[in-house]
C-alpha cells in the first residue's frame, strides 16, 4: 500500500541537515536532489522526499499526522532520536523507550522535524 511519503519545509538545508543525520544512523545515504529542488531518500525499499510547497505557501505539519519508520532494534531507534535531536530536531511525547499497548510490545522514540513535522522510529519487540 504504501509508495512513498512527502514533507513540505521552509528550509531545505536545515532539513537536509536533519534527514540526512536521522537516515544516516539507519545506515541509508544522504538525499539526493531532484530538478526540482526536492530532496529524496531511498533505504529498504521506501523513499521520503522533502520539498517546498509547490503552491508557493508555507510549509505547515499535519496537526494529528505521524509518520512512523521501522527499526531494526532498540539500539537503531535510539540512535536515530539522538541523531535528530543533534541535528535540529526536537524529542516530544515520551522519552524513547518501551511501551506496551494494543499493539503489543513496542520500542517508541518521538521527534519534530525543524519544520514540526512528527516522526516516530517504531521496533515491534519479540
């Protein structure tokens, strides 16, 4: 079901600073840049891009919105939390770590894009 994920920003360089440190400690290489000015990540099969918005307007989050990336393990997890929050971003909800709810054992860690968009790195726990 899913093809790709996009993100509208202000600042292309503040976000390429960011994405590049957050897919980086997953092992994936920095965006490349389209003709367009857009920036685009590829790892394990999906692709993120980063973008203005082509209408002209402001880069704004979606209020309720997440976007989540799958983990390999804690220890990824945590060090892509460690990699934004270096890089820009901002540690929100709890600190990262684990959670038991519906969808059984989960490793969570939280962050806001320099642009507010809300990411999640997700590890379903054995």
């Amino acid at each position: 079901m899913y093809s790709h994920m996009m993100v509208g920003s202000n600042d292309l360089s503040r976000s390429r600073k960011f994405y590049d440190a957050v897919f980086g400690a997953l092992g994936a290489n920095a965006g490349i840049e389209d003709d367009k000015g857009r920036l685009i990540y590829m790892h394990n099969d999906g692709i993120f891009l980063v973008t203005k918005p082509i209408d002209g307007n402001s880069a704004t989050h979606a209020n309720g919105g997440t976007i989540g990336f799958a983990m390999s393990n804690p220890e990824q997890a945590k060090a892509w939390h460690d990699a934004g929050v270096a890089n820009g971003g901002k540690s929100i909800e709890d600190p990262p770590g684990i959670r038991e709810g519906g969808f059984g054992t989960l490793y969570l860690a939280y962050l806001r894009d320099p642009d507010g968009n809300k990411l999640c790195a997700l590890h379903r726990v054995a």
